[in-house]
C-alpha cells in the first residue's frame, strides 16, 4: 500500500436508497480529491444491533430510536473509499455538517437532507450519507461491514492490515 493512503467509510442511507440517489451521490464522492478509488462496495441492511455498534456514541441520546428505526428502515449502499492524505477532511466537507440546514450550500446534506426539530434545542435528521470521521473510526467500521475477502482482492495490503493474517 502506497504511503499516506487514507480510507473512509461511505454509507448511503436508506432515505438517499430510496430516492435513487446512492449512484449519484458516490459517483460524487469518488471526484472529490482526486486519486481516490473505491476498493469494495456492497448493498446492506442494518439491524438494531449493527446500529448500537455503528453509532455507539449515540445510543444514550433522546433521538437514539429516531435513528435506529431510520438505519433500519430499508437498504443501505456500503464502499470503501480509499484515496490520498486528507481525503477524511476533504469527504466529511463534501457532505455537509451533521444537521442539513446547518451544512453549507451546495453541500450533499444541505441538497438532500431532511432535518425534524425535536424541541429542547434537539433534532433528528435524515442525511442522506455518512462517511468516517477519522481514520481510526473508518477502521472499526470498515471491519464490521466487511469481510476481507471483498476488499483483498482490489486493495490486498489494506486488507492485510484490517485483518492481520494470524501465523
Ligand atoms: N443525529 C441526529 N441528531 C443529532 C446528532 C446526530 O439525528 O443531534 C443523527 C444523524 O443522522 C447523524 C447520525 O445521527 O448523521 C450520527 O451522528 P454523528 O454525530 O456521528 O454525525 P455525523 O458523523 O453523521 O455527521
Ligand atoms: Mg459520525
């Protein structure tokens, strides 16, 4: 694997699947730095507990069900984009701050996303799309979506690394 290659998770959401939007939007993505590549994509559907896993820093939140019945409520597109030094950074601007009216114009969120006020300042959101907010977050995720022989094949040191061969 070349040095300083990054790779994020890319989901689109089932709101986005819905609307036939999963081509559009990663087509997208795959231009935004220049040099990226996808090594591995796949058509998935979260249950509530791939849901705790994938977003356990929000399962003690009030919107937590808000979330877990949108992940779960049809299919997800999953890929793996790998690409050059700070493509993370250069993604997560692409799509847009968490809250669609919040994230920049022109931004994936922003076009696409729906955003329902909760009250006592909270909100849910259907984005449309998430991608990995560190290199050690694309990681885990990476891990827990995949396998190693879907992604060997195209990217065999990434694959050696995610999961190390054990003799
Ligand atoms: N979310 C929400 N309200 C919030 C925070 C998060 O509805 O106040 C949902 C939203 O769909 C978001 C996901 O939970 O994309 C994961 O939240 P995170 O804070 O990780 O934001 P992201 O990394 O997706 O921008
Ligand atoms: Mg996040």
């Amino acid at each position: 694997m070349a040095p300083n290659r990054e790779h994020t998770l890319i989901l689109i959401k089932p709101d986005a699947v819905e609307q036939d939007l999963h081509l559009t939007v990663l087509a997208r993505l795959e231009h935004t730095v220049e040099g990226s590549r996808y090594v591995a994509s796949r058509i998935l559907q979260f249950n509530p507990d791939l849901c705790r896993e994938h977003y356990s820093h929000l399962t003690e939140k009030p919107f937590y069900k808000n979330i877990e019945t949108y992940m779960c409520s049809g299919h997800i597109w999953a890929a793996v984009l790998e690409g050059p030094h700070g493509m993370i950074p250069a993604i997560r601007e692409d799509i847009g701050a968490t809250d669609p009216t919040a994230a920049a114009k022109g931004t994936i969120r922003n076009t696409y996303g729906t955003k329902i006020d909760l009250g006592n300042g909270e909100y849910f959101t259907r984005n449309v799309v998430h991608a990995s907010e560190s290199q050690q977050e694309a990681y885990e995720e990476i891990r827990r979506l995949f396998l190693k022989e879907e992604i060997q094949n195209s990217a065999p040191e990434f694959a050696e690394k995610l999961w190390p061969a054990t003799e």
